[in-house]
C-alpha cells in the first residue's frame, strides 16, 4: 500500500463542483509523436469508466509538476527521467485548480506496475480521442492543452 497523502481528500471550488484534492490536483499529459498516454480509470472511481490522464491530488508540499509526475511513477511506473517536461496549463476555478502538466515522452514507453484505480493505460492517437468516454474534466481543457507541446 502506498501511504496516503496530505492532499487526499474532497474540495469544493467556487464554480460549485466537488473535486478530488485538498490543494488542487495535477495530471500529466504525455505525448509521442501523435498520440498521448490515457487511463482509462476504475469504475469506482469519480467519474469511473472514463478515460483521462494519469494525475492525482497534490500533497501540501509539491509543486504541481512533482504531484503529476509523482502520480504518473505511481500509477504506471513511468520514470520521471523517461520524458521531458515541455509546460503546464494551470485551470483555476477559484479555491480550487487543475494543473495540466505537458511532456514529451523520449519513447513509446510501456506502463507498468498499475494500481487499483486503473483499468488499463494506453497510447492514443489524437484523432482516435474522441471514440473514447473522456473525463469531463480532460475533455473541457483538451482543445486547449493540446496546443502546449
Ligand atoms: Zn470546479
């Protein structure tokens, strides 16, 4: 078991959503070449069934970038050393935010070592993106972080 972080938990942001992640949460966006690594997320989950990036709660005293990468070695054993952070896109929606956290894979990396809460992590080719149930969360921003790389 993985000890659990001061982040875990439930907040409300201004725009009147219930969000998981005391202090925001981070999520990594992964590319190589034309495709970008998704989970597709428990079925327990919030929002479960639906496919979006590897990503979690931030803990008090991480940056947005080590929560996402952080997660991403968690949840499917990428090693921060196997991409490149290009940016990030910060969604503010008041007492609460979404940090997109950008990469550049240096190869089609295999995840490995998935927990619980995922189903399966696969690279998609972006225009195959919208065949999949998204995450109402990764959907709303995808247009705009897509534009990051
Ligand atoms: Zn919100």
């Amino acid at each position: 078991m993985l000890p659990r972080g001061d982040g875990d938990g439930w907040a409300c942001c201004a725009l009147g959503h219930k969000h998981w992640g005391l202090f925001g949460a981070a999520g990594l966006l992964l590319w190589h070449r034309g495709s970008v690594l998704l989970q597709h997320r428990a079925l327990w989950s919030h929002h479960g069934g639906t496919w979006g990036l590897l990503g979690g709660a931030r803990n008090r005293a991480e940056s947005a970038e080590q929560a996402a990468q952080r997660e991403a070695a968690e949840e499917a054993g990428l090693a921060d050393d196997s991409y490149e952070v290009t940016g990030a896109f910060v969604d503010d929606h008041g007492g609460w935010s979404y940090t997109t956290v950008v990469a550049r894979a240096h190869a089609a990396v295999l995840p490995t070592g998935l927990t619980g809460e995922t189903l399966e992590v696969r690279w998609v080719r972006v225009e195959d993106l919208h065949d999949l149930p998204l995450h109402p969360g990764f959907a709303a921003t995808w247009e705009t972080v897509r534009a990051i790389a």
